[in-house]
C-alpha cells in the first residue's frame, strides 16, 4: 500500500530549474561571457553563480544580488532586476 505524503505543514517544493533568464539575453546582446562579469564585480562573483544565473536554476538572494550589481556595473548604467531575471 502507497503511503500518502503528510501535509503537517510542510512547505510545498519549489521550483528550482526555471528556463534560461533575461540575464543571458543581455549578456549576448552586448556580447558579454560570464568571465566578462566576474571580473566586473567588485563582489565574490564566480563563474558557477552566473552559469546557474543564466540556465535559471533558483538562487539565493544574495547571489542573485551579485549578478546584479555586477551587471550594472559592466553595462555602465543602472538596470532593473527585472530586466535580469523574471522570478
């Protein structure tokens, strides 16, 4: 007999993979490589957290943060985190 999953207040699972993300659209329009952005960020930035930016697997806020700021700073302009990622 299947034994039913327990909802004693378990948080539901989130998505985790969610399709590539505007930030790789941006990047190649400007043609941009992930190295490009880590050395723009004055942050610990690694070439794992934008490759994982880009695919669009969920990240931390603070990474996602990072990306950001990084962006910014290589485009020369300010630019919405919308613009980056649409979660």
């Amino acid at each position: 007999m299947e034994k039913e999953p327990e909802s004693g207040g378990a948080k539901p699972e989130l998505e985790r993979n969610l399709g590539e993300q505007p930030l790789a659209g941006v990047m190649d329009e400007n043609g941009y490589k992930s190295s490009d952005l880590v050395s723009a960020s004055s942050l610990q930035l690694t070439h794992k957290m934008v490759g994982r930016a880009r695919r669009g697997r969920r990240l931390t806020p603070n990474t996602k943060n990072k990306v950001h700021q990084a962006m910014a700073a290589l485009l020369g302009r300010p630019i919405g985190m919308g613009e980056l990622f649409n979660y």
